[in-house]
C-alpha cells in the first residue's frame, strides 16, 4: 500500500491512474477535496478496489495518526497543496496552513508510525515530497537552469510556503533518520487541470470565445513538462531515489507565456477553425502579476544520470495530445466551469 496526498487534483490524480496501471501495491488516496480536488478525474477508478479514497485533511494530527496505523504504507507521496500563485497573492493564509503546517503533520505522523516499521521496512519505507521549481526564484535570461544546488530564493506566497515545506522534509531526514526524497518539478500540462491554469486556461478562453490573458508582455520564461512524465518521474524516484536525495525534473522545453498561447491557437486554428481569423486575436495583454518570476528553468541531468529517467512527450506532442483532450472533455470542463463537479464531493462515489 502507498498513501498519496491530493490525489484528487491534477498531477494526483494522473498519478494514482498511471501508478495502478504500472504497479501492483494499491493506494490510499488522502484528500481534502478543495476547490481544486475533483474526484471525477478519478471516475475510471471507480470498480478499481486497489483505489481507497479516504476525505481527510493532511492539517488534522489525529486523521493522519489513525490513517497511517489502518492502512501501514510503505510509502508516502506527498502532493497535497494549495498550488495556485494567484491566489497564494490575494489569500496567502491556506497557503502556509496546508503547505507548511499540513506538510509538518504529515511529517510528524509519518515519523510516528515509521519508528514502529522492522528494521527492513524502516529501511524501505520513502517519504516523497513534491515540490516545485519556483521555490529557487527568479532566473536571469542567460543563467543555466536550476540545479540541486540553486539557492532558494522564494517570491510569492505559494513558493515560499513550499520552500518551508521543504525545509521541514529536509530536517525530518537529518534530524529523525525519516527517509525522505524530494523532487522540483517545473511546470506541468496535461488532462484535468484545473482551467485557472495557464495551459488549460487559453485552450478553454479560446473555446468559448473569450480574451485569452496573459501577465505584461507575455515574455515570462518557464520549463513545460507533460504530467505523464512527471508521474513516471515520481515512480522512478520512488523505486530507485537515495534516502535523503533531491532531483529536479523538467522537460527541457523554455518557452514564453506568449509561444505557450501561439501554439494552442495555431493547433486549434487547425482543428475547430473559426469562421473569420484565428484565435491568436483573441490574446489579451493584463496588468503583470506582482513579483511575477520573469525565467524558470530546470537542469534535470541529475535524474537522467543517476536514475535513467528522460521525459517521453516533446513540448509539441504533448500540447497536441492536451489540446485534443479538452476538445475531446469538454463535459468535465463544463462540470468544472460550472461548480458541478462539487456534487462529488462525498466519499460515496467510491463506494456506491
Ligand atoms: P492541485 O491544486 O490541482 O491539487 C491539489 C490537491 O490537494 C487537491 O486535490 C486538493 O483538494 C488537495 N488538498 C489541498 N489542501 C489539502 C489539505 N489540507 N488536505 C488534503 N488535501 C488537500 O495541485 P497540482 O497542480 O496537482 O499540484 C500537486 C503538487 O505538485 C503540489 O504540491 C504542487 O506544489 C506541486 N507542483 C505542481 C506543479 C504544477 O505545474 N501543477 C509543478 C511543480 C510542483
């Protein structure tokens, strides 16, 4: 058995699907179900008993206690998260509750029930905590992307909550002996984001006809990786990652804000061509975000070295591939769009 945290949001979600059609162990799903947790991203699990949801919030000691002790993981990956920059801005205080105190007593019940493992399970368990690249701050244009050694250097709410989360996951390790491994992934793009997103933001803007918005000018750097691949990097990190070890993932894909926009409206000038022009005229300038990070960028040669691991979809197959599935979901964007998805918000979808 493993225990995910937030595996009903976005990356979560594609996780718990593509760890139970590659493994064996099944999965305790932890999750809060927040605005940004939907458990229809899961509804192929449905008669999947190797898939337990638990409603919990990772904030709540003795939830987390009694979980740990009912279903004794061997394994922990930790995703669940406040994740959204914006609103990390304009309310900052979920931000350092789930991402900092959630992530601490998560930690503690790990620790807790870790010491009652044998010396063999001790040994085997992982600690996985999901972080991100934006907690090393701001790149300048020329510099080389971020490695395992970058300084942390935070600039919002959510990048700095998530610094200190990985603080704590760091000091569990030295200080306890908890085996954990931490991974700094870059953006990720993929099915069943949530369309507050950049990615799925444009395509569903696009579709209904709306302004597409993007910060300033447009020119903002970041490092694009496939959600797939990101889980196949967690997995590997899982099965081969050090005790202790830290590994940044990326896809090797810089782009601006303003190509990530041209491209979606190029693919969908193609597939759903509109009746006069393009839809590149639909992309609308806003006022930039404050402190917005103008460059990320990931060096991922640690993870490719040590534990073989390469992304599998170039930028321009796995946009493709996106696209294609929001055209081809547009029921689960209406669902989202319109607040519906809440209705299934109870455990007993897993269970009827
Ligand atoms: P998301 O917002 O889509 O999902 C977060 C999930 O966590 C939701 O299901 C939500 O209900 C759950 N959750 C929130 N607070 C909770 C709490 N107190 N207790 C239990 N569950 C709670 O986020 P995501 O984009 O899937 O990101 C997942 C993780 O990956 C986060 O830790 C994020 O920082 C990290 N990350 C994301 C990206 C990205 O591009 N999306 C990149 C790098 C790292």
């Amino acid at each position: 058995m493993i225990l995910v945290t937030g595996g009903a949001g976005f990356i979560g979600s594609n996780f718990i699907t593509s760890w139970l059609s590659a493994e064996d162990r099944p999965v305790v799903n932890v999750d809060k179900l927040t605005y940004a947790g939907n458990l229809h991203n899961l509804a192929s699990l449905k008669a999947d008993k190797r898939h337990v949801f638990e409603h919990a919030d990772i904030c709540d000691m003795q939830k987390m206690r009694s979980l740990f002790e009912m279903y004794r993981p061997l394994a922990v990956v930790h995703f669940a998260a406040e994740s959204h920059v914006d609103r990390s801005i304009s309310e900052p205080a979920d931000f350092i509750k789930t991402n900092i105190n959630g992530t601490f007593t998560l930690l503690e019940a790990a620790r807790e029930y870790w010491l009652s493992l044998s010396v063999a399970e001790k040994e085997a368990f992982r600690f996985l905590h999901v972080s991100t690249d934006e907690v090393y701050g701001a790149l300048a244009p020329f510099s080389p992307p971020f490695s395992e050694q970058s300084p942390y250097a935070p600039n919002s709410p959510y990048s700095a909550s998530k610094a200190a989360a990985d603080h704590l996951v760091r000091c569990y390790h030295q200080t306890y002996g908890l085996p954990t491994v931490t991974v700094h992934c870059s953006n990720n793009y993929g099915p069943y984001q949530f369309p507050e997103k950049l990615i799925p933001l444009m395509i569903c803007r696009a579709l209904s006809n709306e302004a597409m918005p993007l910060y300033g000018d447009g020119l903002q750097v970041r490092d694009w990786l496939h959600v797939r691949d990101h889980c196949a990097a967690i997995r590997c990190v899982l099965r081969n990652g050090t005790s202790g070890g830290i590994y940044n993932v990326g896809g090797w894909n810089e782009k601006t804000n303003l190509e990530v926009a041209h491209v979606i409206c190029d693919i969908l000038d193609k597939l759903v061509p509109k009746k006069n022009g393009s839809y590149r005229e639909q992309i609308a300038f806003v006022t930039d975000r404050p402190g917005h990070d103008r460059r990320y960028a990931i060096n991922a040669g640690k993870i490719a070295r040590e534990l073989g691991w390469q992304p599998v979809e170039t930028f321009e197959s796995g946009i493709a591939k996106t696209v294609q599935w929001y055209l081809d979901n547009q029921d689960w964007v209406h669902d989202v769009q319109s607040g519906d998805y809440m209705k299934w918000r109870d455990r007993s979808f897993f269970q009827s």
